[in-house]
C-alpha cells in the first residue's frame, strides 16, 4: 500500500502547481481577448472611414460625363423655388452622391406634393460635378433640387469660421495628421475614431451656417446622409416650437445620452453653464426656425464655444457636444417616431419600431453602403438605390 501510495504521488499533479498553472492561462486568455477587441475596434473604425471602390468610381464617372455637358444642359430646373418660403425646403451636406440619391429619392417617393419640396444639396469641389450630373441625369420627379460646391462660399474663411481657424495650427495638425504615428493596431486604435476625416469638413459644420447659407428662408429641415426617409415629413413644417430654434428627438433613457456623456463637466465653463443630466438629441433630422435662429444670435453662441475648445477641453469630437452647447434650452422635443437611430450599431431594433418611424438613422460605422452594415437593416436602404443605372452597372455597386 505504502509503494502504491508513493507512486500515486509521483504521477499525480500537485494541486497548488495545478491552479497557478490555470491562474496564468486566464490570465494570457484575457489579454488576447483585450488585444482581439482593440482589434476589432481598430478595423471597424478604418472601414468606417473607407470610401468603397464602387462608390469612388461613381462619382468620378459622373465628374468626367458632368466636364463632358455644355454649359447651358448643367443647369436645374425649377431655380425660381428656391428661395419660395412656402414650400418645403431641406438641407443635405454630403459627399456621397449614392447615399445623397437614396435621401432624396425615398423623401421624394413619399412625399404626398413633391412638387413642393426643394433639396438644397451642399457638397465639396470634388464631388461638385458627380452630385450635380447625377441628379442631372436623375431629376426626382416635380421635386426641386440645387447642388452648391462648399468652397464657393467664400464668407466661410479662417477670419470669420473658429474651426478653419483652428485647423490652420500646428496643433491640430499634430492632433489630426501626426497622431503619434502608431505603430500596431492596438496602439492605435482607441485614439483613430477622434481622427476620422469627417470631423475636420467643413460640410459637417456647415450645419451651424444655415441661414448665412439661406437667408430668405423661414424653416427648413436639416438630414444627414445616412437616412432613409419612410414617410411623408411636411407635419414638421407645422410643428408648434415653442419659440425654440430646434425640433429634435430626444435620445436620453435612464441615463444613457445625457449631457454628461457628450461633455467635460470637469470644466469650470461646462460645469457652471449647463445641467448634466440635461437630455441629449439628435442630428441627422432637424427642423429648424431660421427666424428664430438669427433673432437669438446661434450661430454667434456656436462661435463662442467653438473658440473655447480650441484645446479639445471642452469636448472631444463631431459637431454634436459643441449642438448640445449651442441649443441648450433652445430645443422642442419631437415625438419618436419621426427619427428612429441606430441602425448603424445596434442590432436590437424592433422591426415595429423601424416600419413606424418617418426617419430611421444608420448612425455608427455599420453605414448600409459598406460591407461590415448589418444586413438585416440593409433592406431599407437598398430598396431606394437604383441598381440597374448604367453608372451603378459599371461600378459594380449591386
């Protein structure tokens, strides 16, 4: 019994060695598991920002054709609604000339009057002509459609805009361009989202500029190019705000997306000026009271605390911290099913609550254009894109 017991000893594994061994293993296991998911944000986040060849191959197809027009066959029809105050007018700023065709074409299609609707579409000297030749070669029915090239507003310079400004020091370029030069995926990846393209365009801020951009209008409904529009939208124009300058839906829950989340309350300056429990909104389907703006000076307000975060004190990133400043308790909320978000992250969405919204959003980075979308939302956007165009043919977008 003694040698039985003896040789049991030798062959088995000693229990203290046993759970060190395991305690190491956890413990490499977490780290390829922390390191697999800086990954995976760092690969989301750069094919977010990535141009899909189809669509780069669109647009310069169209610039080539547009250059190809005589002058007199570039032009739109229909210029003299453009400064109508009594029609409905919307503003769209974008690059993307297919995610511009399907929120034109879906708010058009269901819209009960088109013939009283009129796009004012803002993009930027590269996409220029491929907006404008699309839409030539593309009109939406009786609407009415106006493509501006951005760097043509010419009182949108470094002396009067504190982001041109700011874009024209060497620390931001630093912060924007440098970025340290990371050398892994890792490293890199919880700093990329901050250095994203979009947040330097002008077409992005361009939102804060709406009546310099349209003076002799009185209202007008602001959307992001990455909606879809499901129902007709002309009951925003009637609604009641209140004496606000913004109609937005609101987008806190218990505690999810309240200012706090957007701002640095650490800050003297954010924490004596606002609430930080305050409710959050969003961008991307805006009605707006161009009156009621310039009376109370927004664009003004926007300025101010634009200049004050030249460090990056304030708030991080986008145009939407710096919107929450700017309208605080200057904004009516909406009801929710006008704008429905979060198509570009959440997989979760309730098929009832997207087939009863006007608006539904695909913001995040899973944008319906690129492949990592989530393919059961894809359905709404593609059913707005005209696969069988010749341009989409040649491009290979199906």
């Amino acid at each position: 019994m003694g040698q039985l017991l003896s040789k049991a000893r030798e062959q088995l594994y000693d229990c203290k060695a046993v759970a060190q061994k395991l305690r190491v293993m956890l413990q490499s296991a977490d780290e390829q598991v922390r390191g697999l998911k800086k990954q995976s944000a760092f690969l989301s986040q750069l094919a977010a920002k990535t141009i899909p060849n189809g669509i780069h191959c669109l647009s310069l197809r169209l610039t080539i054709d547009y250059h190809r027009l005589p002058p007199e066959k570039r032009k739109f029809p229909r210029s003299e609604n453009l400064e109508n105050p009594n029609l409905y007018h919307y503003a769209l700023f974008s690059d993307n000339v297919l995610a511009t065709s399907v929120v034109v074409n879906s708010a058009v299609l269901n819209a009960k009057e088109p013939e009283k609707h009129v796009f004012h579409l803002v993009t930027d000297k590269l996409n220029f002509g491929a907006m404008k030749m699309w839409f030539l070669q593309n009109p939406p029915g009786k609407a009415t459609i106006h493509v501006e090239n951005v760097d043509d507003f010419k009182w949108l310079n470094s002396s009067y805009c504190p982001v041109l400004r700011q874009l024209e020091s060497a620390a931001m370029k630093e912060y924007y361009f440098k970025a340290d030069h990371p050398t892994t995926i890792s490293a890199g990846a919880s700093n990329l989202k901050y250095r994203n393209p979009k947040y330097l365009s002008m077409l992005n801020h361009l939102r804060f500029y709406l009546p310099q951009v349209y003076p002799k209008l009185d209202k007008i409904l602001f959307l992001d190019d990455d909606i879809v529009v499901q129902k007709d939208l002309t009951g925003l124009w009637a609604v009641d705000l209140k004496g606000k300058v913004n109609g937005a839906v609101e987008t806190c829950g218990e505690s999810f997306h309240r200012f706090d989340k957007y701002l640095n309350f650490s800050n003297p300056h954010i924490a004596r000026n606002f609430n930080p429990n305050a409710c959050g909104w969003a961008y991307g389907m805006n009605i707006f009271d161009l009156k009621e703006w310039k009376e109370k000076d927004i664009t003004g307000i926007y300025h101010k605390w634009q200049s004050m975060n030249e460090d990056r004190v304030l708030w991080k990133l986008g145009t939407l911290p710096p919107g929450l400043l700017t309208f605080y308790k200057l904004t009516h909320p909406l009801d929710k099913s006008w704008h429905v978000l979060g198509l570009g992250y959440n997989p979760s969405i309730s098929r009832t609550e997207i087939d009863s919204a006007a608006v539904v959003h695909y913001n995040g980075n899973m944008k319906p254009w690129l492949e990592i979308a989530i393919t059961r939302y894809r359905s709404y956007w593609t059913k707005y894109v005209k696969y069988d165009h010749p341009y989409l043919k040649n491009c290979n977008l199906n």
